[in-house]
C-alpha cells in the first residue's frame, strides 16, 4: 500500500477547490469567483488502486488584513509545511504576477528547510488559445525547480488522470490513514454553512463576500429529513439590508439554492431556515471566529 499527503497551495482563486472537488468526483468545496472563498483546510480523500493520497485544499495565500485573514494564511502555510507532496497551482489566463512571486517565495522557504516533491499544476487551459498557452506555460516553469509541470483543466475534466499518475510514484510505502470509505473530514453541519455561504458569495459583491460567516444554529436529523437553523453574520445594517432584499427577494433565492443543494447531497429532504444577524467587526474577533471553525 502505498499513502501521502498532497497540500493544494496558490493564491486565491486560482482554482484549488474545484481541483479538489474533481479529485473525489464530488463537491465538498465550495466555489466561487470572489477571492478568498475557502477559509479552512478541508480533507478530500482519494482512494486510488494501490493505495490513498489526503487532499489538503487551503485558503489562497494573500496579504492578510483582519484577523481571519491572517488565521487564514496561517492554515494554508501550516498545510504546505506538513505534506508530503505539494500541489502549487497557478492559472492559464494570466502570467506570473506578484501574487504567484509570494507563493514561490513561500515555497522556496519551506522546500529549503525540508526538501519534498513540488509539482507546478497550470490551471484553467480551457480558457486560454492553445497557441498562447506553451508560453504561459514556460513563465510558470521558470520560477522554479519544479518537480513536474502538469497542465489541466479541472472544469472540464482534462488531464486530471496525468496528474494523478504523476503524484503516485511520490508516494510512501504505508497503510492508509483513513478508512475505506472516507472521504473527507467534513460534516454535515459544516457543508450545510458552507453551502449557505457559497449561495451568498455567488448573489453578492464588492464587500459583502468578505464580510459573511454562517453559524449553524441546529442542524437535527429526524429519519430522512434535516432540520436546520443558520445565521449569516454581517457587519454592518446596510450589508444586511443588501442581503435580504426587496421584500425578502435576495435572502430567500440564496436559501432556496442552498436547500436544493443540501439535499442533493445529503440525499434527504432539508427544512432550512436563515437569518440575518449584524455582528460588528466579527473577522477581528478572536472569539466569534474560534466559534466559526477559523
Ligand atoms: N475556466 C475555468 N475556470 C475555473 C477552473 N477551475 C476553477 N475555475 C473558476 O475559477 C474561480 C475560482 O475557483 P476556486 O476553485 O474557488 O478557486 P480557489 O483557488 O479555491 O479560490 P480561494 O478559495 O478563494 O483561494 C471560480 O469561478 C471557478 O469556477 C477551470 O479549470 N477552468
Ligand atoms: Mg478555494
């Protein structure tokens, strides 16, 4: 048998998530195209024929302003220098910039300490010209000594399997951590709030993404049905305003989506409902974000 650890680093939005979600062939990330959607580690599991290989996925690496976001950059440096293989991933659509510049110095540091397979995963191919793509890919290949350059597209599916196959042959000899089944470390009550945030990050801009948090506030399973109450913390009265919409329009799209959603995989019927509660400068506060799971 054979395990490893694989930690999907990069900055924000560079498609991290959905690489996971493609991995395990299920959605337990959420996504979305506003940066710094993902704010904890999450665990995806891939049961492979001779063996298991632990996803790490993890938050984009950024300058951290608030608190959360510097709890954030911690959980992602924290996975890069615990793995046993890292996945760095950089984007197609554009060349290097500032943001990949601070990832490879991250990586330099860590790599220089405790030496492990890095392998350079190009993102996104299925938006660029496949003119304009070897020299986007030759950028990218230069800032490091990468162990592996795999392009792919985790949209549509398109060269996953090559990557797979390039991170076996790093694996160790050992049993699985986890058992068979397992595919990730997330609960239900966690899925629920995520789902519910997705929803809101997808319906929202400019501010307001980054100033939503969903505390589940019971989540009780009775048979084949959920019921579960959630709070969506904002900062201020106008985010709420924006939130709920004309006569309750906005927060009742995002509830609904988000119901669909859990009980297509929760495979039970969901009773949810939301609310929308102010919690002022919530991202500084050491209390309500240890409370959130961040
Ligand atoms: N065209 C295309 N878009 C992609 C691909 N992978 C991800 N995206 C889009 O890129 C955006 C960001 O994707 P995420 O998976 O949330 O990126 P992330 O790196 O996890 O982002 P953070 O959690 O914010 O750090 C979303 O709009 C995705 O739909 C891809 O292979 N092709
Ligand atoms: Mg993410």
């Amino acid at each position: 048998m054979k395990f490893g650890t694989v930690a999907i680093i990069g900055r924000s939005n560079v498609g991290k998530s959905t690489l996971l979600n493609r991995l395990l062939g299920e959605k337990i990330a959420i996504v979305s195209d506003k940066p710094q959607t993902t704010r904890t580690r999450i665990l995806g599991v891939v049961h492979v024929p001779d063996g298991q290989i632990a996803f790490l996925d993890t938050p984009g690496l950024h300058k951290p302003q608030y608190l959360l976001n510097r709890r954030m950059v911690k959980t992602a440096v924290e996975a890069l220098e615990e793995a046993d293989i890292v996945y760095v991933l950089m984007e197609a659509t554009s060349l290097p910039g500032p943001g990949d510049l601070a990832v490879v110095a991250h990586i330099k540091e860590v790599t220089a300490k405790r030496p492990c397979p890095v392998i350079l995963v190009v993102t996104k191919i299925d938006a660029v010209n496949r003119m304009k793509l070897l020299p986007v890919l030759e950028s990218y290949t230069r800032l490091f000594e990468w162990t592996e350059v795999v392009p792919i597209s985790a949209q549509v599916d398109d060269n996953i399997d090559q990557l797979l196959a390039v991170t076996v042959p790093h694996l160790s000899e050992g049993e699985g951590a986890y058992s068979d089944d397992m595919m990730t470390d997330q609960t239900m009550r966690t899925l629920a709030g995520e789902i519910i945030r997705e929803k809101v990050l997808q319906a929202t801009e400019q501010e307001v993404p980054y100033s939503v948090a969903v505390e589940i506030d019971q989540f009780k399973e009775e048979g084949r049905l959920a019921r579960i109450h959630a709070s969506i913390l904002v900062e201020r009265e106008t985010q709420k305003g924006i939130l709920i919409g004309k006569q309750g329009e906005r927060l009742k799209a995002i509830s609904t989506q988000a119901r669909q959603e859990m009980e297509q995989l929760f495979g039970m019927k969901v009773f949810l409902e939301v609310w929308v509660k102010v919690r002022a400068a919530w991202r500084q506060d050491e209390q309500t974000l240890s409370n959130l799971g961040y």
